[in-house]
C-alpha cells in the first residue's frame, strides 16, 4: 500500500483569533479619538462663533449708543421753516398753553405773570432760553450753551464760532414744563462765589415744527401734542450766569 498523503491546513488557532480582537479594539479606539476630535472641533468653532457674535453686538452697541443730547431721533417729514413768520398772528397757536410749568418736588406752579426771576435764576434762564427758540434766535440760543459743552461736542459743532444752531426759525412751542431733579452748590462760603448745578428734566412740544431747533420731535401739524421726547439738562450758575453744560434724552412718560 502507499504512503498516506498530508493535507496541509491553515493555523486558525486561539493566538489569531486574540491578535484580530486586539485589531477590532484599535480601530474602533481610532474611531472614537476622531469622533472625539470631531466633537471638540465642533464645540470650539461654536463657541468661537459666539464670542464673535457677541464681539460684534457689542461695537454695535458702542456705535449706536445714543449721544448726551439725542437718542437716535426718528425721522419726521417736517414742515417748511418760515424765518419770517410773526408766530403771533397765528391763531390756532395762539389759543394753545404757551405757559411755563415749574415742578420742584411736589410743588406745581404755572407761571402765567412772566415773574420767572420770583422761583430762581435757573426758572429765569428757562424763560430766556425758549423766548429765543420762540423768536428764531440762534446766536442767543448759541450763547446759552457753555464753553465744555462744546469741547464735549467739539466734533459735531463749528467749535471755532461756537454754534449749535445755525439758523432757526421761531419755534411754536407749547405745553413747556421744567422739573428741578436736583441742586448742588459747591465752592466759596461767600454764595455770590459759588458754583450751582442744577438737574432738569425739560419737556415740551412744537406746532408745526420745522425741525430747525428739534429734529426728534414730530412737526404736530395738528397740534394733538403727539410725542414728547424728555431732555435732562444739566445747568451751571456762577456769578449770577448759567450756561446748559450736558443735555441728553431721557425715558420717561410724562
């Protein structure tokens, strides 16, 4: 009889089967490092994202923060300034309260007899003040603001002559209240040397405003009041003169 052949078979034995374990075990390590590595990516663009975002919203913010003396005033389809116009013969106008009303705490007083030197000086500063914004008159009105408001402003206003307005035409303005928020009084013991400042809150409204002295209030063809835009004058008295040292817009309902 001959010789038996062999048959040779290929080793599947206990030692492959661990070494394709270990082979399965690495890759899917490798797949959990990348998605590990994915996740954190993901995460940090997010949150790079948001830090630019919020970057972002807040030079918005810097940019459109309202200055001291507006507060992004809406836009209004004004009526044609009249530079010539003697406001008295306008009777509509005319009937409309057209007087002064001082507030200081909760005291009220409506000054119909024009004795506004009676309540302070800054009450009389006030009468000063809107008889020249009612007559058109810019070089008072100019006069009236003192020399840090316009270095504060020194970007906005012809700094060299001064002047916040350049031309006005006389102004309609009615339902004009003052409210004294606050007195301080600093300097000499001597009080003719001393320095007053005084807070306001400033409140009125324009018939048929032209926009030559208030841009953010609406023309009130009507003369329905419309809206009132509060303005926080801060006035400083010395030696007998106050000027308008910051003006800003306040929320406020009156």
């Amino acid at each position: 009889m001959g010789k038996a052949s062999r048959v040779k078979t290929k080793y599947t034995g206990p030692n492959l089967n661990i070494q394709d374990r270990q082979a399965k075990l690495e890759r899917a390590k490798k797949r959990r490092r990348m998605f590990g590595i994915i996740v954190i990516a993901i995460m940090v663009a997010v949150l790079l994202l948001l830090g630019i975002m919020y970057a972002l919203e807040m030079v918005i913010k810097k940019i459109t923060a309202p200055t001291d003396d507006d507060e992004h005033p809406p836009s209004y389809n004004f009526c044609n300034p009249k530079y010539n116009e003697d406001i008295t013969q306008d009777t509509y106008y005319m009937g409309l309260n057209r007087y002064m009303t001082y507030v200081n705490d909760a005291e009220r007083f409506v000054i119909t007899n024009g004795k506004y030197s009676d309540y302070s000086p800054q009450v009389a500063f006030f009468s000063d003040y809107f008889d020249a914004a009612v007559k058109g008159d810019a070089g008072r009105l100019n006069a009236m603001y003192s020399d840090n408001f316009y270095r504060n402003h020194k970007d906005e206003y012809v700094r060299d002559h001064k002047e916040l307005f350049m031309r006005i035409a006389p102004q309609k303005i009615y339902g004009l209240e003052i409210e004294l928020m606050g007195q301080t009084e600093t300097g000499e013991l001597d009080p003719a040397d001393r320095t007053v400042r005084s807070v306001f809150y400033v409140a009125y409204m324009i018939y048929r405003n032209d926009g030559t002295f208030r841009n953010d209030l609406p023309p009130n063809a009507d003369g329905d009041g419309g809206a009132v835009r509060v303005q926080e004058m801060l006035l400083t008295t010395y030696k007998g003169v106050t000027k308008i040292e910051t003006v800003r817009i306040v929320k406020r309902t009156w």
